[in-house]
C-alpha cells in the first residue's frame, strides 16, 4: 500500500473555491454557534493575562501531568478559553466575527467542552464553551472515574479541567469535501497551541492528549453521536 494514500484522500474532491466571495453560496458564509439554551449558565470573568508575554509564555511552554490538589480559579479557565477558543474580533454581525485561532475558511467546526473536577466556584461537572457570549453551559454531573475512562492516561483525573475538543465536519465539509478533515484536524492544534501557551503565562501546567480513549463514554457525556459530532482531542490543566 501506497504510505501516501491517506493523505491523497484529502484532496479527493478538493473543490476549486472562487476567490471571488460575492459567488460563494450563503452555506459557505454561515457560522454556526451550538448553545443550550434551557440548560443553566454561568457567565465568565474577563479573562487575564496583563503582564504575560509572548516570548515568556514560549519559552515556558512544555507538557507537564504533574499536577497538585490545588484549585484552578475561574478567572484563569476563562483566560484560557477566551485567548485558546474565544471570540476576539466581533464583526458586524455573528457570521463575521473571528476567533483566537485560525480556521479553514472560517468555518469553526471544533466545539469546546470542559471536565470540570476542582474549579473555584464551579461544581464538578460536565460543561459546554459558549463561544458566542463567553459562558459555560452545565449539562451534567460527572467525577474523577468517569473523566479517567476518556484517557489512556491517569493524570487526566487529577487535572483541575479536561477541555474535550469536538468536531462538527460538515461544517467545514460543506465547503472544502475531504480536504474538510484536514483542515479541521490542523484547526484543532492551533486551538491546543494556544491553551498551552496561555497555561504557560499563567503558571499552570497543561498537557495534550491526541486522542479520545473511550469514544462512548465521551458520546454519553456530551450527548453526541459519534458522527455528526465526534469528541477527539483532549487538553488537560491544572495548577503545581
């Protein structure tokens, strides 16, 4: 078997985009936003990173699963969902605002979740990021065991917070055909780029994990399908 094949398949059906997007049908223009509107949600402090820069964040960054008992503040899982996922540039209306990180034709696919297990003034739980106003929706309890199965890895249980990335592929799909999965996988990295630069910032240690352990208990947390969403990636944080 051809070693290069699977990276062929991206380009399958790569469409030839106009560069001209006054010829772009609406579907490709439209940003979608999931919220849970019935569910309860807490709206986050202003994110905080004065005095942290670039160079110090870059020169800090490194993984580490080591992580204490002591809890994370809000103000700093605000912090880094804002400046790793958030909206940073509001545009003249929802379908034009852009966010920290760079995404294919900016389609956004990723949503972002969080493991809540020792965040001050959050109880344990599962909660959704809602990008658009910068919330946390709440949409279940949860615990160390449960959060364990989502990782190979035990210090995913020990960590403050387990952000789970999903993604939504047709949404970039829509637009892009196979090259979507690509694209989506490359927005994912730039998305866990940031966190970790930001934990770096913030004194906090951090890891990624590339993968997803248990696809069904992540289904059964998030309430996805495994299809039309699928949890994939995991950043875990918490403080030494």
């Amino acid at each position: 078997m051809n070693e290069h094949l699977f990276f062929k398949f991206f380009d399958i059906d790569r469409p030839n985009i106009p560069k001209d997007g006054s010829q772009w049908p609406e579907s490709w223009k439209k940003i979608e936003y999931k919220s849970y509107p019935r569910l309860p949600q807490i709206k986050l402090p202003e994110p905080d990173l004065k005095g942290a820069t670039l160079a110090g964040a870059i020169l800090h960054r490194k993984s580490d699963r080591h992580f204490s008992s002591y809890s994370l503040s809000l103000t700093d899982l605000s912090t880094i969902l804002f400046f790793g996922a958030g909206v940073t540039q509001r545009g003249q209306n929802v379908d034009t605002h852009r966010r920290a990180h760079p995404s294919g034709g900016a389609r956004y696919p990723i949503e972002t979740y969080v493991a809540v297990l020792n965040v001050n003034e959050l109880k344990k739980g599962i909660y959704h990021y809602n990008v658009l106003n910068h919330s946390l929706e709440f949409l279940l309890d949860t615990d160390k065991e449960t959060i364990s199965k989502l990782s190979a890895y035990d210090f995913v249980k020990e960590a403050a917070a387990t952000f789970i990335f999903t993604c939504l592929p047709e949404r970039s799909a829509i637009k892009y055909g196979n090259f979507a999965y690509k694209l989506i996988l490359i927005e994912a990295g730039h998305i866990a780029e940031n966190m970790c630069l930001v934990s770096a910032a913030l004194n906090l240690r951090a890891s990624v994990v590339g993968n997803v352990h248990n696809i069904e208990i992540a289904n059964g947390l998030l309430d996805t399908d495994g299809l039309g969403e699928i949890p994939f990636y995991l950043f875990a944080v918490g403080c030494g």
